[in-house]
C-alpha cells in the first residue's frame, strides 16, 4: 500500500493556522510571573519576557493597553498579567498580547481591599451618622501604634510644642505582620473598657503608623479592626501612613488625619492661638469695665444732684418745729392777754357791782387761771416736741441708708434699672445688689413669682 503524501502548506499558512487555534481554543489567559529583559522603545509598546523558575514566554503590551497602568514596571518585578495568546506570524514566535498588567503582591491586597470596602459599606459601617464628634481639644489623649516607630516621636513633638497640658497614653502594639491587626483591635477594646469603668477617661483615641507599601500598612486594612474602630465609645482618629496613603480603618473613623502629625493637630488647640484668645478677651473686658465705671459714674453724678441729704430735711422739719414754736409761743401770750382782759373785765365789773363775795371768787378763779397757765403752756410745748421727734424720726426712717440698713438691698440690672417685680429678670441674669455697706454681684437661678 502506497503512503498517500500530505499536501505541502507554505511558512505563513502553517503560522497563521497555528494562531487561529491557539487563540481559539485558549480565549484569555492570566499569568503570574517575573519580568526580564523589558523593552520600551519610542513607539509606546512594552516588550517583555515573563518567566518563572522553569520557563518563560514573550508578552507584548501595546501603547492603548499600558497607558492605564499606573506605574511602570521594572525588570525583575512580579506581576499579573491578563490577555490573550497568538503567534507573531513574521517570525513566528509564541507570545501573550497582554491587555492588563499589575503587581503580584499589591493587586491581589488590592482586591482583598476593594471587596472588604464594599461589604463594610453596604452594612453602613462607613456612614456619616455613625461618626463621633471629636472636640477642638483634647487634654487625655490615647495613641495605639508602636511604642518604637517614628508615629509616638511625631505625635509626642506636635503636642509638646501645641498642647504641652495635653497628656499622651500610649498602647504599644505591632503595626505590620502577623497579628497586628488583632493587637491594634484589642488595644482598641482594652481602651474602652478602662474608659466605661472610669480607670482611664480618654477624650480621644489615635491609631496609626507611619508610611510604606501596601502590605507594610494591611493590619489596618483588616476587618477586626475596622469593627472594633465602628464599636468604640471613644472617639477615634486615624492617622496611618503619609497623605497618598488610604486604609479601610481611615473610612470606619470619626476623623481621618493624613499623618500622625496632623492628627495631634487637628484634636489640639495651639497654646499661642489660646494665648492670643485670652489677651483678646483680657482687653475687651477692661474696655467695658473701664465703659461700664464711666456710665455708672455719671449714673451717680446724676443721681447725687436728685437725691437730697437727710440734714436738709432736718433742717427744714427744724425750721417747721421753730414756728410751730413760735406759733405756740404767740397762741399762749394771745392767751395771757385774753385771760388778762377777761380779769380786767371781771375785775371792772366787780368794781362797778362792788360785791365782795364774786370780788373774791373772782379773784379766785384768776388766781387758779394764772397757776394753770404754766401747765398749759408745758402741755402745749410737749405735745408739739412730741411731734417733732416723731417727724424726725420718720423722715430718718424713710431716709434710703435707713432701709439698707435694716437689711435691705436696692437691685440693679446689668443696664443700672431698679428691679421691682421678679418678672422683670430671667434665669442666668446678672444683678448688683446695692447693701449698706458695700454692693455685690450675682446671677438668677431661678425665678419665682
């Protein structure tokens, strides 16, 4: 039997047959490996061997592909590449058109973050509404990081320089490698239990490291951290990394700081800004007590031309008691004089009847008349004195040193007006009570009518 000859095929036919099946029966691949021998020249393509231990493969990644990675790779680096297998036809070498390219290392994290990002925010871990208020400053002040790494130096520095009243209560924990994640969760907890008991009352709590690669930072990309961050009772600022740098426990915080400088800084206020403050405030209030002493002096001013001395009202109750005096004094000699007259008349009348009994008891009742007339002049003395004292001694008792005297006091609004009725004050007001001796300051509790 004769061995029936295949038909012969040219170079290009058997290359381009080659390629349709290997694309075909492969569609896209992805590969991991080390980069050699990269190529990069003027047109914009990458031209590279990916290799591992045992054997390699020619990668070719075109301009529109590579200009979505985002930094170049380099010889010896490890990455992931995803496309499709051909054949160059020209000379037919076996290769991957690669369409996408990452690091090994990173891009896996990468996606770990990505996917734990998106759960932790569909369960609303990352949501406004839970986030904690943190004051503008903070005088106990919890740092979790690592108790040997530059984040303790840097944030011991700032507040040093802004805060020096502000005290640093440190939890040492490993902040890269195996474990650490849990560390920083348990130092978090441990926190929060010394704040409920009241062992250690903390205003704020920062977690954080310095800078490096993303896997040098994953212990705060862990779940177990960003739950016990969403648990805590104490307000939490984390401050990982440099600025560039972005962790799932910077999303679960109340406050993300770039670096742990800046995190001692957002929750402190610089003791120059307090200083200038109180100088501020300091000028402001003698400008309105030196106000405030210039309106009440003309306040007294014009109260003192209103109010009249007790001596002048005295002196006039005096002069009133001097005619009332005199008037008393003239009543009793119009009095004498009429007495006088009358014996005259009596007198002249006996005279002319010339009886001797009513000349004797007319005489008599003269002489009983003329005993009674010094009495009834005392009478009349006394009872004017009387009320003279008793005038004075009112017009002293109504006098306004008398009433603040006997304990009571003359209130005054901030504005100087006399307060009469409870109703015309409200809680938190401040009074002056003017007392006999001297005047006090006070603010309303309450109000009661």
């Amino acid at each position: 039997m004769a061995f029936e000859r295949p038909t012969p095929i040219s170079v290009s036919d058997l290359n381009r047959r080659s390629k349709s099946l290997l694309e075909n029966h492969f569609g896209e691949v992805c590969v991991e490996g080390e980069i050699g021998d990269l190529s990069t020249p003027a047109s914009g393509h990458w031209y590279f061997n990916l290799k591992d231990n045992r054997a390699q493969i020619r990668c070719a990644m075109f301009r529109r592909a590579n200009l979505s990675v985002k930094q170049r790779p380099q010889a010896g680096d490890k990455i992931i590449c995803r496309g499709l297998l051909s054949i160059y036809e020209a000379r037919g070498d076996y290769q991957l058109i690669v369409d996408h390219l990452e690091a090994a290392g990173d891009g896996a994290l990468q996606r770990a973050f990505e996917e734990l990002k998106q759960r932790l925010a569909k369960e609303g871990l990352f949501d406004d509404s839970r986030k904690k208020v943190i004051a503008t400053h903070n005088e106990q002040i919890g740092v979790i990081t690592s108790s040997t790494g530059a984040a303790i130096e840097d944030i011991a520095s700032v507040l040093k320089r802004r805060s020096p009243i502000s005290q640093i209560n440190l939890f040492p924990v490993a902040v890269q490698g195996a474990g650490a994640a849990e560390q920083i969760a348990a130092a978090i907890e441990q926190a929060n239990k010394l704040h409920s008991s009241g062992v250690l009352l903390l205003d704020v709590l920062i977690i954080g490291r310095g800078g490096g690669s993303l896997e040098d930072l994953w212990a705060f990309n862990e779940e177990v951290v960003a739950r016990a961050i969403a648990n805590s009772s104490i307000p939490i600022v984390s401050a990982v990394g440099h600025e560039i740098d972005f962790t799932i426990a910077d999303l679960a915080a109340d406050l993300r700081a770039a670096t742990p400088s800046a995190a001692a800084e957002l929750i402190t206020r610089d003791q120059i800004e307090w200083m200038q403050q109180i100088d501020q405030q300091a000028r402001r209030l003698a400008l309105l007590t030196t106000k405030r002493l210039e309106l009440d002096a003309q306040k007294l001013e014009t109260l003192k031309a209103r109010l009249k001395h007790p001596q002048l009202k005295l002196m006039t109750i005096k002069t009133g008691f001097d005619g009332l005096v005199n008037r008393a004094n003239h009543a009793l000699r119009t009095k004498l004089a009429q007495v006088g007259q009358q014996a005259a008349r009596v007198e002249s009348a006996l005279n002319q009847r010339s009886p001797a009994i009513k000349l004797d008891i007319t005489r008599q009742r003269a002489a009983a008349l003329s005993r009674q007339l010094p009495g009834m002049m005392a009478s009349v003395y006394r009872r004017d004195a009387q009320r003279l004292t008793h005038l004075s001694t009112t017009v002293s008792n109504l006098g306004p040193p008398s009433t603040l005297k006997r304990g009571y006091a003359v209130v005054k609004d901030q504005a100087g007006n006399v307060i009469r009725s409870a109703s015309q004050v409200k809680q938190g007001d401040e009074l002056s009570l003017a007392l006999y001796q001297g005047q006090l300051d006070t603010n309303v509790k309450a109000v009661r009518d």
